[in-house]
C-alpha cells in the first residue's frame, strides 16, 4: 500500500515508521511529507532512505492511507479534503475530530468495528487510550458506574521537546544551576506538575476533561462518571495511571485479573510478592498496556477495584494504535 505520513519529522511520525516496519504492514511505497524547510532532506528510516516531500493536498490525496502526526488545526484545516471522495484514508493523531460525532474515535481492541468503511479516523488521547486498555474490559463484564483516576505523564507526552527540556533540566540541575522551562509551566527535572493543557471553567484541565469525554465515546458510555487528575513527572517516556472503579455487579482482584489476561494488549503484571507491578521502566518501548495492584477497594467494597496502569504513550497512545487500525482496513 502507498502510505503517507504527515509530521514524519516528529516523535510521533518516527514511531509509526518503525511500528508499520516492526509490524510488516504492507507497505510499498512510504512518502513523508513534511514543511517546505524539511522538503528534499533525506533522512533513514527502517524502510531504508527516503527523501522528505512538501505536504500538498493532491500529493496525499494519492497514498492509500496517510498517517497525521500534526497539529489539530492543521488537521482540521487539511484532514477532510485529503479524505474527501476519490482520495486517501486519513487517520489522524490529533484532536481535531475526536469528539465529531461523525467521525468515528477508535481503540482497535475496544470499538475496531467503528473504523470499516471510514475515511477519516480519530486516534484517541494518550492517557485515554492506555486506560481503556484496561477499563473497558472491566466495563464490559462488571459495568463500571464510576471511576476516578490520577495520571502520572511522561515529558514524552509533550513530544521531543518536552524529553529534551526534561534531559537539559536534570543536567542543570545537577550541576547546580537554575532550571529553565520553556515547554513546560514550570522545570520539570526533579518536580512534578498537576497541570496539563489548558484549565477550563469547571478547575479541570482540558487533558483531564479529555479523558471523560473520549471514555464516554469510546465505551458507548455516556452514563459513566469519571473525574481525572492529570500530572506531569519527570519520566521520559510510558504514562502510569492509578484508577479507582465503582462497578454496577460485584468484582473481585481474581475475577478483575482474569478478564485482563485474556484481553488482547494487556500483560498483567501483579505479584507484590516479587516486587513486580506495571513502571514507566518495563513499559517503555512495550506494545502491551501494564496492568497491576489490582486490589478491592477500601472505599467501594466488593463494588470496587483499585489498579495501576502504565503504557507506552508513544506507541499505544499514539503511534502502535494508529497502525493497528490500519491494519483493520486492509
């Protein structure tokens, strides 16, 4: 197939030209567009060279499947002409259509059903993604009533510019000078920051409020609550995620753990006993989503389940999933 890729150039576009080559997509012609500063470089990939084109409409509109790794308004700007009939599948990264009701928002484990016979396709929000791995199966068979969750966010969540500021800032504050911020509200090295896109009126963070909104959709949910806490920590790559559940039939930890290990994507990782529980350190670079310190909760009883949750937010939250709904509609 003739793939596209948009933002090839990024942390995002790089990680789904090494997941389409890991996972032995039928690619046959790969083309990354990019701004006209980056047009004509050639940069190596795991396909071998290639040569960055300009971004154009019709150049895209001739791929088979175009992969956005952009920002949301230039997908809004550009997604719908490049998708537009006679043109390209786009699957887009950002978002700009995640809460279009006509444009579907896909998980392909969860909801893969959404994305047969579309043209335009919303990838969901890292944090969204990595919690649904676990969340919806549990919702599938206990009925989840409720949810509150607490995020602990890479500095890769900001792309290569948030790993970079997190590396510069450890430096600088090892050798005792002062910390510099840039990408962040404040310097990340050695600190943490419950602050992550923009405060809306309700006090949540559009990142929080991301969460609620792309569950709702995801799940076909929209009776369930769920109230988020967004942080960023000073990890490089992998979100981790704490979540507490109110569910409508009783669940207990067995009963939790074995529908998790049977869920494509999920790898339970839970024996305290030997010190082994889901870490930004054993997810990083994993296709699979960590579940673990699955556990009843104190709060809500034989109703309730406490769990940890950590992936990849660079492949599952973005990139992995991308290809892997591509890889429903071929």
């Amino acid at each position: 197939m003739r793939i596209g890729i948009v933002g090839a150039t990024g942390a995002v576009g790089q990680e789904t030209i090494q997941v389409l080559k890991d996972r032995r997509f039928p690619v046959t012609e790969l083309h990354l567009f990019a701004s006209e500063r980056s047009a004509g470089k050639t940069t190596e990939t795991a396909f071998g060279p290639v040569t960055i084109e300009a971004f154009s409409v019709e150049a895209t509109r001739a791929m088979d499947i175009v992969f956005l790794a952009v920002s949301g308004d230039f997908a809004k700007e550009f997604a719908p002409a490049i998708s537009s009939a006679g043109g390209a599948i786009v699957i887009d990264n950002s978002s700009a259509f995640r809460y279009d009701d006509a444009v579907p928002l896909v998980v392909p484990e969860i909801n893969g059903r959404r994305a047969l016979g579309q043209t335009l396709i919303a990838n969901p929000n890292c944090t969204t993604a990595i919690l649904l791995m676990a969340l919806a199966p549990l919702h599938a068979e206990f009925g989840v009533k409720r949810a509150i969750v607490s995020t602990y966010q890479a500095a890769s969540g900001a792309g290569a510019e948030g790993m970079t500021e997190l590396a510069e800032g450890a430096r600088e504050f090892l050798a005792g000078q002062p910390v510099t911020a840039s990408k962040f509200a404040h310097p990340l090295a050695f600190n943490l920051i419950p602050h992550i896109d923009s405060f809306q009126d309700n006090g949540y963070t559009r990142e929080e409020m991301k969460v609620l909104w792309e569950t709702r959709k995801i799940m076909e949910a929209p009776e369930v609550l769920l109230s988020c806490t967004a942080v960023r920590v000073p990890t490089m790559r992998a979100h981790a995620e704490a979540v507490t559940i109110e569910t409508l039939r009783p669940i207990t930890p067995a009963a939790a753990r074995a529908v998790l290990a049977k869920t494509p994507g999920v790898q339970v990782t839970d024996d305290p006993a030997a010190k082994l529980y889901p870490m930004p350190l054993t997810a990083s670079t994993k296709y699979d989503v960590e579940v673990g310190r699955i556990r009843e909760s104190l709060v809500f009883g034989d109703t309730g389940l406490d769990f940890f949750v950590c992936g990849d937010q660079l492949l599952k939250g973005a990139a992995l999933n991308t290809v892997q709904i591509a890889e429903i509609l071929i």
